[in-house]
C-alpha cells in the first residue's frame, strides 16, 4: 500500500475533524487575503487623492475581527482534531492489544509497544491535525491566488503560477530520500525506546552481575546511532527547505518587481499593484507552512508503517460469530486429541492430549520445564487455540464460546500475579468489581492476607505503586488468591502459585489453595510434586505429550517417569 494510503486508511474516522480543520485554515487566509485587497482599496483611494473610502475602512475592521475569531476558532478546531485523533487510535491500538491478548503479546517487547501506543500515536496526531490540512492550504490558496492573478493581469498570474509549481513540485525530489532517511530514524529510535525500557525493568539484575556499564554503553551507541540518523534526516530536509524558500522569497520578488514595472507602464492602477503585492505573499506562504509541517509527514510515515502491521495483526483465537453460551453452574473440562506449537517453526509443543476432570476434581499437570504444562492452561483459557482436537467445558467446545464468558468462569491464581498500580482493594476487586467491602474482606480473610493488609498504612486502601514491588512474595501471592476467592468461579487453574514461596509461607499457601479448591474443577501445575500428591489425577507430560496418568500411588508403584521425577526431587 502507498504510504500516504497506509496513513490515512488509519484513521478514515477522523477524516471530518481533519475537513474541519483544513476548512478552517483556508477560511483564515481567505480572511488575511480580503484584509489585504481592503487595505489595497484604502490606500488606492488615497493615492489616487480621493482621500480614504468610508465603506473600504468599515470592511477593512470588520475583516480584522473576523480574522481574530477565525484563528480562535480554527486552532480550537486543530485541537480537537488532535485530541480526537489520539483517543480514536489510541482505544484502537488498546482495542488491537486487547483482542491479541497474552497468547500473542507474550515475547514482544514491551518497550516497543509502549512506543507504538505513545509516541506512533503522536506522530500521526501531528500528520492530521498539522500536515494534512497545510497540505489542503497549499494546493487550494495559490492556485485560487493565481487564478484571480491571471484574471486581472495574464503576465502577473503566469509568473507568479511558474513560482508556486516550482515551490510544489522541487521539493518533491526530496521526498524519497528524506521518508527513507526519516524511516531509518524512526526504526532506531524505537529500539532506543525498547532498550531503555528493558534497562529501566532489569534494573536490578544489571547491578547484580555488574552489567549496568556495559548496558549503559550499548544505550549510548543506540542514542548515537539514533542524533546520526537525525542529523542525516536534517541536512536533507534543509536541502528541501532551502528549495521552498528559494521559490517562495523569489517567486514575491519577481512577481512584485513585474507588478512594478506594469504598473510603472501604466497597465495596472496603483490599488491593483497594492492589492498583488499583498496577495503574492500568501500565495507563497502556504509552502512555507508545508515545508515546517513536513516533519510531522515524516514521523508519521514510520509510524503508520509501524502502527499498520500492529492493526494487521491477527489474534491467536478469533471470537466466532454467534457464540453459545457458556453451561451454569459447576463444570468439567475434557481435552480430546488436542496439539498446538507456537508458530510452524517452532514445531508442535502440545501433541495428542487428552484428559478429562470431572466437576470438582483436581488434575496435576507435572513434567520436565518446557515439558508444555502452561500451554495447556494456556488452552484452556484460550488465549491459544488447539491447532486439532477439541477442549470441552460443562460439555460444551470451547471454540463456540465468547471469550471473555468462558474466562469468567476461570480463576487463576500463577506464580508472577501482577499486582496493578492502584488500592489493594482497586486490586482485589478486579475479578468483581460490584464486591462489597464485607465480600473483599471475607475473601481476604480466606485468603490469610486480612491480617497483613490491615497492617499497611491506610489498609485496603492502600496505594500499591506499579507491580506493587514493596509487597513481598508471599504477600502478592495472599492477594492473588483473594482475587480467586472472591471471583469464585466453578474453575480454578493454579500455575505454580507457590513457586517463589519459602517453606513456611509455602504451606499457609497451600491451606488457603485446598480451601479455594474445594467443590471447583481445578487444573493445577507443580514443580515440587508433593504439593500434587492428593491429586485426582496426575498427568505426566514429556515434550509436549502424556506419558503417563493416574493417582500418585499408582504412578509410583508404576516405576516409571513419574517415579523418577519423585526420586530427582528427593535427592535435591
Ligand atoms: N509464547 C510462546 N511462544 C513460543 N514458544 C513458546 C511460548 N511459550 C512457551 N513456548 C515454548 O513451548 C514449550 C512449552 O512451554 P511451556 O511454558 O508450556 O512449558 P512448561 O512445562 O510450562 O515449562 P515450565 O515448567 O518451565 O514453566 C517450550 O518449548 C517453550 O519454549
């Protein structure tokens, strides 16, 4: 697709502010031009020594108030245009992330995204509301210019029509180069913004392995590569700059310096020669404003490239069209001959699984790191979908279901909970946020985190800041099972929820989760398999497929993979 299209096919809902907007502009230099033809009028009367017209001066104030209203009223209208073209792209990139969901974002960079999201956005704010309509002033105003020009005398109007296709078209050459350059630019500094990010996030691993100056190195090559690209970018857009102001400041000259000379052979009356003079200047003055707005074009066309292959994006799981609703009430999961892999590349990672828990049972998945256990939950909540077979809740595929039913009938409670920057009780009530204080407190109760949010400054409503980093492992953990306790939903996947816990934490964990547990279909992946032992079942997943499946009694008296997992486990 031709960049110009790729930007605008982003924003067609704008495409009236951005009318508005350019309508406005032309309206103030129609104002500026009838300022100029009525001072034009006034000062021909005086040489003509009529002495000034009484109508002349009246039109000339008016026109000048109108002129103050129409700017006012037209850089109202360029703000809302950039407002409203920021929040419509913004809430469709949000749109876009959501729908995506973790099954596609997991693995992007989040410094990138944060950048598309930010400052792609603001590119293209800055193409719409200040490129497009200077654009729409340029090749509107000199034309109409020249047009009554070449109306009152052929020879002004053909000279002054040679400046202004110079100042159009000159430029021009200019254009590849520059969106090139401009694109190269804008790819550096994205990664610049990527790089900060991940340095700002993995602050704390940096120090720990004395990384940080050999990072911060890196950072500054990438902050020079990106002033380079930069400087690059400037010295061709001063080229092109200088052509435009060479067109511009010499188109007036010459064009006044022949308005002179008719006028001085008696072809054209000393208002007419007042009146060009004043007209030329903004026939011109239109690519001057082009040429300043010609950066926001650049930026744009690297984001809009950029922000077109984020909306072109297609999510793992599409909703289907007339969704089936999710069955009430307590629900089992089977797993029929289900596979799936990442990307072709990659390979399957889930082969041939099939499983079943009845409503209120609880199933372990449990096998060798990258063995595919957070796969299948991740399955099961459909922020993947099987590439064959089928995943059935209360019966029903869940392939048929809208999304976002089927999630609010699974609880997840996983080792990195994310924690919001917000209250706790903002944090809790995610799952629900109709709760009532006493249904929050009672789920934080259950969840044997009451004690110690009560002991925060201002309890429940407590700010946590971003990740709620001062809140220690087991305590995000407290909170992450209040959320499932006050979510109750009949199913609950829990992906190693004590992982980073120590022992005695570990085990009031444990509690809290057996209670949560009880009466739900529960989907549960463990490293440290005697947290599993009372499970209905345990699966025994290697490379993706079952190995084995049974009760842990049973699969220790079998000897085989799941006996020697039990036995690594106790020699470590
Ligand atoms: N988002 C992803 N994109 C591509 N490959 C992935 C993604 N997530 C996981 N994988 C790959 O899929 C395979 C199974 O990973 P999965 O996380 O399901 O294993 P796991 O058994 O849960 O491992 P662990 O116990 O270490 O969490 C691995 O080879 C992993 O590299």
């Amino acid at each position: 697709m031709n960049r110009a299209k790729t930007i605008v096919s982003l924003a067609s809902d704008v495409r009236w502010h951005v009318l508005g907007s350019s309508g406005m502009r032309l309206l103030v230099v129609g104002s500026r031009i009838s300022i100029g033809l009525l001072m034009a009028r006034v000062l021909g009367g005086v040489l003509r020594g009529d002495g000034p017209s009484g109508g002349a001066a009246l039109g000339l104030a008016v026109a000048i108030a109108l002129q103050f209203a129409l700017v006012w009223a037209s850089h109202r209208v360029a703000q809302a245009t950039a407002a409203v073209t920021k929040e419509r792209l913004r809430a469709a990139a949000f749109a876009k992330l959501v729908e995506l969901g973790p099954g596609k974002i997991v693995g992007e960079r989040t410094g990138e995204i944060q950048t598309l999201m930010v400052e792609s956005i603001e590119a293209l704010e800055a193409y719409f509301s200040d490129y497009l309509p200077a654009l729409v002033v340029a090749v509107v105003v000199p034309l109409a210019v020249v047009a009554g020009l070449g109306f009152v005398d052929p020879w002004l109007g053909g000279t002054l029509l040679a400046f202004v296709l110079g100042a159009a078209l000159l430029p021009i050459l200019f254009d590849r180069p520059l969106a090139a350059k401009s694109e190269a630019g804008w790819t550096v500094y994205l990664a610049l913004g990527a790089e900060f990010l991940d340095a700002v996030q993995g602050m704390v691993t940096l120090k720990a392995f004395g990384a940080s100056p050999r990072r911060r190195r890196e950072l500054e090559d990438k902050s020079d590569r990106v002033a380079t690209e930069g400087i690059r970018t400037l010295f061709v857009a001063l080229g092109r700059a200088a052509i435009v102001t060479a067109m511009t400041l010499g188109g007036a000259a010459v064009t006044i310096w022949l308005a002179a000379t008719r006028a001085a052979e008696g072809k054209l009356d000393p208002a007419t020669l007042l009146g060009s003079l004043l007209v030329v200047r903004e026939a011109l003055r239109p690519f001057s404003d082009l040429a300043r707005a010609v950066h926001a074009s650049l930026s744009a066309h690297g984001a809009a490239e950029q922000l077109h292959a984020w909306f072109a994006q297609t999510p793992p799981v599409s909703e289907v069209e007339q969704p089936e609703p999710v069955p009430k009430g307590a629900l089992d999961i089977a797993f029929e001959h289900v596979s799936f892999g990442y990307s072709q590349r990659e390979g399957t990672v889930v082969h041939d699984v099939s499983f079943r828990a009845s409503a209120g049972e609880t199933v372990a998945l449990v096998g060798a790191s990258g063995a595919g256990k957070s796969t299948i939950l991740a399955l099961l909540l459909a922020f993947v979908a099987p590439r064959s077979g089928r995943i059935l809740v209360g019966g029903a595929n869940t392939r048929t279901m809208k999304l976002d039913d089927l999630r609010a009938r699974i609880a997840v409670v996983s080792q990195d909970t994310y924690l919001f920057a917000g209250t706790v009780r903002e944090n809790l009530t995610l799952s629900r946020p109709n709760a009532t204080p006493a249904e929050v407190e009672k789920a934080a109760r259950a969840a044997d985190a009451h004690e110690f949010i009560t002991k925060l400054p201002d309890g429940y409503d407590t700010v946590l800041g971003e990740n709620a980093l001062r809140l220690s492992g087991g305590q995000r953990q407290r909170l992450a099972l209040a959320r499932a306790f006050l979510k109750d939903a009949p199913i609950l996947v829990l992906d190693e929820p004590t992982a980073n816990l120590d022992a005695r934490t570990e085990a009031t964990i444990l509690a809290a989760l057996r209670e949560l547990s009880r009466g739900k279909t529960t989907l549960v992946v463990a490293h440290r398999l005697s947290n599993v032992r009372e499970a209905d079942r345990i699966l025994v997943l290697e490379n993706g497929k079952v190995v084995e499946m049974g009760r842990h009694i049973d699969l220790v008296a079998r000897r085989g993979t799941y006996a020697r997992l039990i036995d690594a486990q106790e020699v470590a």
